[in-house]
C-alpha cells in the first residue's frame, strides 16, 4: 500500500495560486510608495499590508486545497468567453474611428458568434436592427453626442 | 408628527409626473429581468448604471431601486410556471410554486405571491421610514475609527453570509479592496498601480468593474450552460385564492415580511438570504412539514413576501450609514456617486427630497407592480419565448455603448472585457464576486478612515477599541466570525444555501 500524502489539483489550489499572483503583483508595484508609519501612513501602508494578506491567505487556500479533495477544476468554453470579450474589443477599437453604425454592427455580430447557434441568416438582420435601434435611441433619443458614420 | 411630515414629502417628490414614469419604467424592467431567466437584477443595474448618469438623481435611483425590488415580483411567475427561478431569490418559490401550478392553482399562487409581496413592501418602506432617522442619527457621531470598525463588520457580514468557501471569500474582500486603492493617493498624490495610464489616475471606474464582473461574466455562463428553455406554460387559472387557501397564506405572508425585514438590514442580507431562511422558517413552523414540496400556499406566500421587504430593507444601511450590504447596493453607491452624491447619514440632512423621495417611490412602485403583475400576467410569460441567442447581442450591445458613453472613452469599454475576463476566472475557481465587489467599494473609504483614526489617535491602534461604538462594532464582527467556526452553524449556513 502506498503511504504519504496525496496532493490534489482542484479550484481551490488554482484559486490559491491565483490569490499569491495577485499578491505579489500588488507587493511589486508598490515596493517604490512610501509606506510610512502608522501614525503617518504613506501610500504604500496599505497595499503592502493588503499585499502579504493576499500572499499568505492565497498560500492558506492552496496549501489546504492540496491536501483535501475539494472540487474538481472544471473545462473552459473558449467561444463564448472569446466572442464576448471580443465584442467588446472591436466595439472600442472603432467606434472613434469608424463611428457608432460599424462599431455597433460589428460588435453584435461578433457576440453573436459566441452563441450556441449562429444562424447566417438571422445575424445580419440582428446586427442591422439592433443598430439602427441603438442610433435612434442613443443619438436621437438622448442626444449622446457620438460619431454615427465614419 | 416628523415621520409623517417627511412621507408627506417623500410623496410630493414621487409622485410629480416624472418621477411617476421613471419608477413605472424601473418596476417594468425589474418585472422584465426577474421574469428572464438569465439576467439578474444586479447585473441589470450595472448594464444600465451609465444610463442614470443622464438622469436627475432622485429619478435615477427611484428607477434603480424599482429594478429590484421589481424583479423580486417577476422573479415568482417564472418559478411558479415554468419550474425556472427567474431570479435566485426565487429558487426557493419553485418547489410550492410549481406543485401548485400542476394541480392547477397557479393563479392563486401568483396572486398569493403579489400580495404577499405588496404587502411586505407596504411594511418594509414603512420600516425604513421609521428605522433610518435614528440610525442617521447615530451614524452622524461616527469619527473615523468608528467608520472603518463599522466598515470591518460589514464586510465580515457580507463573507459570512454569503453562499461558498469563507476563506476565498474573505481573499476576494483583499483583492476588492486592493484594486479599490487603483488611482492617485488623496494624500499624498502618488500614483498607485496606475501604469502610467491617464484613465486609471481616478481610479478604476466603478462601471467597468460591475458591468465586467457582475454583467459580462453572467452572460458568458449563461451561453455555455446553454440553456435552451423548453418552456413548458402551466395553465394559470383562477387568480383568487380559496378561503382555505387564504386562511393558509396569511399568517406566512406576516412571518416572511418579519422574517425579510430584519434580515434584509443585515449586512450580507437581502433578497437571497431572506428569501431562503423564510422557507426553512415556515417548514420548521408548520404543523404538518410533509406538505412542503407538493404544493403548500405557506412555501410561495413567505418566500415571496420576504424577498421583497429584504430587498427594500436592504436599503437601509446604504441610505443612513452609506455602507452597501450587498452587491446590488455597491451598484446604487456607484450609481449615487456618477450623480456626485457621497452616500451616508448625510444624505437624510442635506437632501431630505431625494431621501424620503425614494422612500415614498417604493411604495408607489409596489403599487405599480402589483398591477402590472396581476392582469399583465400573459404577456410577461409570452416573454419567455424571445430565444437568449438573440436576446444576449443586445444586452452586449446595450453594455459597450453605456460604458462608452460615461466618458467617451474606448480604454473603458476595453477595462470592462477585461474584468469580464477576470469575472469568468472567478466563476470557474469558485471564488464570489460580490465580496470582491464590496472591497472595491469600501476600499479608499477604509483605508482613508484607518489613516485619519490612526492620526487623531497618535498612531495608537488602541482608538479602535477606546471607543464603545467602535468596540462593540468590532465585537460584533468578531462574533460573527466565531459563529462560522461553530459545526452547528457551519452546517446551518451550508443547508440554507442548498435548498431551503
């Protein structure tokens, strides 16, 4: 029979991780911000303290994720994730550029795309009625001022 | 008499034309968002949190708060129909709701199920008009040691009653509060964790972080859950209630309204918690426990009433302390703050209109609801029918141009896929958002009033327990904390969290 400790990957030791590399990234940035005294804080008091409360809660979780079962890590749906934060991408990158009417076109489509179905016939009627949808209410409606064509 | 002086004013705020409308189009899209399932009340505020910015402040929180505590009416008619919780403070609905919908008393039960809520809503506006000018009071004495003990209890509340692991609860608290501290110093002017971006030196904005983390990450679940509702309708019958059935409910609805009241003030506390532990309350009462699940009017009346007064209670620690107990009231501090309003007992002094005003547009909105609910009832279920695959373009479409729209920055639009991201990889670790989004609220408020108590005091971290309040606030949260440690509570808070 084999003894010792089982060590177990799950959300917990991910999560762990995850916490610790935040962490260290706020101790990092901040090694530079005056920290101060309690009396005077700078402002690098309280990220520093923040900092070591991410590193050790983090290594806490972890540590304790490793040695139990807990859940188990489950898979990531790339298309919709990608799709989604896609969208809005090409929605900042053009709407200074080419104006609300492409931005709001392209985005849709794109979010579109990260659905379940996709179905080319419906999407671009989606896309035409959402934005001209979108202009009417937001330029005309509110009066936003913002760019319609390019 | 003040407390009728101060509704006679409320009234008069909430009762001019425009008000009216603006409270009438929050309950609709509450209605609307609690009947889909899918979107959420929270995640709704954060989508359209830019919109208000466009708005007086009194209609735009009127319209806000009427999105919850509408979607708390919406939420029943989609559990008791369809079997589906259209909100989560409904989940608990579906268990009565839908037994009774299959031996054909939908009808009572969704007339149960609005007057119920009418009538918690009745008590709750009344219990916050009556709770929150003393608690003003008090908080008006708080120095800033007495603010950041009150800061700590309310985050501990919020980690110990929410659903999941504790410790990652109180982690993502950390995390909140360190991307709260984004930004420049007010202090000393330093640029903290700003990478030398001009958008980042006021921080980051409160829109892009809710819509990302509460809005964005919603929608990308929701389309790999893949959730092709076959909507299979009840019948929905006879709206009244038999006198048996009447007899039955009453008492229940008294019970969930006491019961949602008080634990909608906790902090943690609202809609969801209120919702849960009616449910467990009316089993533990009954006389005859077995009923629960087959279609008992108790399990539909209590619930339902209890959400609704726990989500207008849950308003009053936003309005007299300025401290959100849950992530839809860090949404209403972030809506109060685009409108330049610092939310806390001030708020009661300097502008009594815009506080009694929303106190007095809540009751008007559960009137609204009721009707729009009652004999509406149809065309909100027909609703159900829009398929999510064309539904979710527009609300992604909705959500670029509003968070465009703040400060006609792309940059923002960006931060907000960003924190979308981040929000998928909390969902995927387990790890709750909504004490991530309490941190980053609370975090320049905490760490400005640790730093003034710290320098009234010397430098001596004895300030925080010298003062009683301060002291007992403290104990208090301790207390809390201990209470996790306990088996008993421990498998108390896990069982609520499952099914009532």
């Amino acid at each position: 029979m084999q003894r010792g400790i089982r060590l177990h990957i799950n959300k917990d030791v991910v999560a762990g991780l995850m916490f610790m590399a935040w962490g260290v990234a706020g101790l990092w940035l901040a090694r530079t911000y005056p920290v101060g005294t309690a009396m005077r804080m700078g402002p690098g008091y309280f990220p520093n303290v923040l900092g070591w409360l991410l590193l050790v809660f983090g290594l806490g979780i972890a540590v304790r994720g490793a040695l139990t079962e807990g859940e188990k890590l489950t898979a990531w749906y790339w298309r919709p994730l990608a799709m989604v934060l896609l969208s809005f991408i090409v929605f900042a990158a053009l709407i200074d550029r080419a104006g609300l009417a492409s931005a709001a076109a392209a985005a849709t489509i794109v979010g579109a795309y990260g659905g379940p179905e996709f179905r080319w016939r419906e999407v671009p009627l989606l896309a035409v009625g959402l934005t001209a949808g979108a202009i009417a209410l937001f330029s005309y409606a509110l009066g936003l001022p913002m760019q319609i064509w390019p | 008499m003040d407390l009728l002086h101060n509704l006679i004013l409320g009234f008069q705020v909430a009762l001019t034309p425009f008000n009216i409308l603006f409270c009438l189009i929050g309950a609709l899209i509450g209605t609307l968002v609690g009947v889909l399932p899918g979107i959420g009340p929270v995640a709704t505020l954060a989508i359209l949190l830019p919109t208000t910015f466009y708005l007086p402040p009194v209609a735009a929180l009127i319209m806000l708060s009427g999105i919850y505590y509408g979607a708390q009416y919406g939420g029943s008619t989609t559990a008791i129909l369809v079997n589906l919780p259209g909100e989560s403070s409904s989940l608990v609905t579906c268990l009565d709701g839908y037994a009774m919908a299959q031996r054909g008393r939908a009808g009572a039960a969704l007339a149960v199920a609005a007057l119920g809520s009418f009538f918690a809503g009745t008590v709750a506006t009344l219990f916050i008009a009556i709770a929150s000018p003393p608690l003003s009071q008090v908080a008006l004495q708080f120095g800033p040691a007495e603010y950041f003990s009150l800061m700590v209890l309310g985050l501990i509340g919020a980690v110990v009653l929410a659903s999941g692991s504790l410790t990652k609860a109180v982690t993502m608290v950390f995390l909140g509060l360190l991307l709260g501290l984004v930004g420049t110093d007010t202090n000393s002017g330093t640029q903290r964790f700003t990478f030398g971006m001009p958008v980042l030196s006021d921080g980051i904005g409160f829109v892009p972080i809710a819509m990302g983390l509460l809005g964005i990450t919603e929608i990308i679940t929701n389309l790999e859950q893949q959730r092709h509702t076959p909507v299979v309708m009840m019948k929905i019958g006879r709206l009244m209630p038999t006198r048996e059935e009447f007899r039955r409910a009453w008492p229940a609805v008294l019970r969930g309204t006491g019961i949602g009241s008080l634990l909608g003030v906790l902090p943690g506390g609202g809609a969801l918690l209120a919702s849960f532990a009616a449910y467990a309350f009316e089993k533990k009462v009954a006389r005859d426990p077995a009923r629960f699940g087959s279609g008992a009017i108790e399990g539909v009346a209590a619930p339902e009433s209890a959400n609704n007064a726990g989500a207008q209670t849950s308003f009053i620690p936003l309005l007299t302390l300025g401290i959100p107990s849950n992530p839809t009231m860090a949404v209403m501090v972030g809506a109060m703050t685009i409108q330049g309003i610092a939310p806390g007992p001030r708020v009661m002094v300097t502008q009594p209109e815009l506080f009694w005003g929303i106190i007095a547009s809540m009751w008007v909105g559960n009137l609204a609801l009721v009707i729009i609910n009652l004999p509406l009832i149809g065309i909100w279920v027909r609703l159900l029918t829009v398929p999510y695959r064309l539904l979710f373009p527009a609300i992604l479409l909705l959500c670029c141009i509003g968070v465009y729209s703040l400060n006609s920055s792309p940059t923002e639009v960006g931060l907000t896929a960003l924190f979308g991201f981040f929000g998928y990889v909390f969902y995927k670790l387990g790890c709750e958002p909504a004490p991530f989004a309490l941190g980053f609220i609370l975090g320049p408020l905490m760490e400005e009033n640790l730093r003034r108590a710290l320098l009234l005091a010397r430098g001596d971290p004895m300030t925080f327990v010298s003062s009683p309040i301060s002291l007992a606030l403290l104990i208090a949260a301790a207390a809390l904390l201990a209470l996790v440690v306990v088996p008993a509570f421990k498998r108390t808070r896990a069982e609520a969290f499952r099914e009532g």
